[in-house]
C-alpha cells in the first residue's frame, strides 16, 4: 500500500460501521481535502449480499439511470423494424436499422457502446449472438434494451442508464475487506 491509502486508513475506525450517507460525506469532506490529486476521482461500491450467484433465483441484475449522467455520450445502435426506423432516429440513435445493420455487425461493425432492439428483431439477433454477447453488447428484456417502446428506451441510455449484477467470482470465501478502505 502507498502512504496515501496508509493515512487514509488512519483516519477511519475499523470497528465501526459507517452508513452510506456517513462514507460519502467523508470522501466528500474529509477525504478529498486531507488527499488532493489532479484527475477526477471515483467512489466503487461494493456490496456483500449474502447470496450464491451460482443459484438462479438468488441472481441480482438489472439498471438504473443515474441522475447526473455518465459524464459522455453512449453511442446507440438501434435494431428496430423497418416501420420503427424513423422513430429510432429521432430519438438519438447513432446507427439505426434492421436486418442491414445486423449485416454490418456480422462483418465487423462494433463502433457503439449499446444495442437496443425490438422484441421482433430478437430472432433475427440471435444470428450475432456470439459476436455481441461477449463484448456485452446483446439486448437483454431484463435491462430494458429490448423494448417496444424504442424512444423511451434510448432516452433512457442517453440519461446514463448503468447495468448492474451480482458477480459470480466474489464470494465469501474470496472476501478481503483488508484490501478496501471501508
């Protein structure tokens, strides 16, 4: 550890447990006046749930839009029919289309941080599964990627839509709270 975690830690008691309001003021105040840097910081939360994500029904997934937004712009790639196209694009979609955009992305087109469809494209997607679903990039119904509401869906994603889920390799044998400042 370097000198700055190190007088970091000194100044937390380790026996005591600190609300979420309590920590973010501390990193608000108390942190960031003690330990100034020059870049813009970042807070990671962590929870520790209690649950095994082997197991189907214990599995926590889904997204929320933050209320600042990411900080940038996400490129949006809209697989919608034919009908839709119109609407896809006057939502802010960056690259819009049907079964021409699948081809694209077929031969190689990843340029876009988010791919939102409709329920009727999904068996035409299924085609690009294994190019999109690795890179995390496939349309899920459970984060609201696959939609037939596609306007709302988008603004969404432009409001800064985070996806989060419960990992699979932390697990209470794996659990270091020494290795954390809280």
């Amino acid at each position: 550890m370097g000198k700055r975690i190190e007088n970091a830690r000194k100044l937390i008691d380790a026996n005591a447990q600190y609300s979420l309001d309590d920590a973010i003021s501390f990193f608000l105040n108390v942190y960031s006046e003690k330990f100034k840097v020059k870049f813009d910081e970042t807070i990671e939360f962590v929870l520790k749930l209690g649950i095994d994500p082997k197991q189907s029904d214990q599995m926590v997934r889904g997204a929320i839009t933050m209320p600042h937004g990411l900080g940038r712009q996400q490129r949006i790639a809209a697989i919608v029919d034919v009908a839709r196209i119109q609407e896809a694009k006057d939502a802010g979609a960056d690259e819009v289309g049907g079964e021409d955009l699948i081809e694209r992305i077929k031969a190689g087109f990843l340029d876009f941080d988010v791919c939102i469809a409709t329920p009727s494209m999904m068996p035409k997607i299924a085609i690009i599964g294994k190019t999109l679903g690795p890179k995390g990039l496939m349309p899920n119904p459970k984060l609201g990627t696959v939609s037939d509401d596609v306007a709302t869906a988008i603004a969404n994603v432009k409001k800064g839509q985070v996806e989060f889920r419960a990992e699979k390799k932390w697990n209470n044998s794996c659990w270091n709270c020494e290795n954390r400042l809280f």
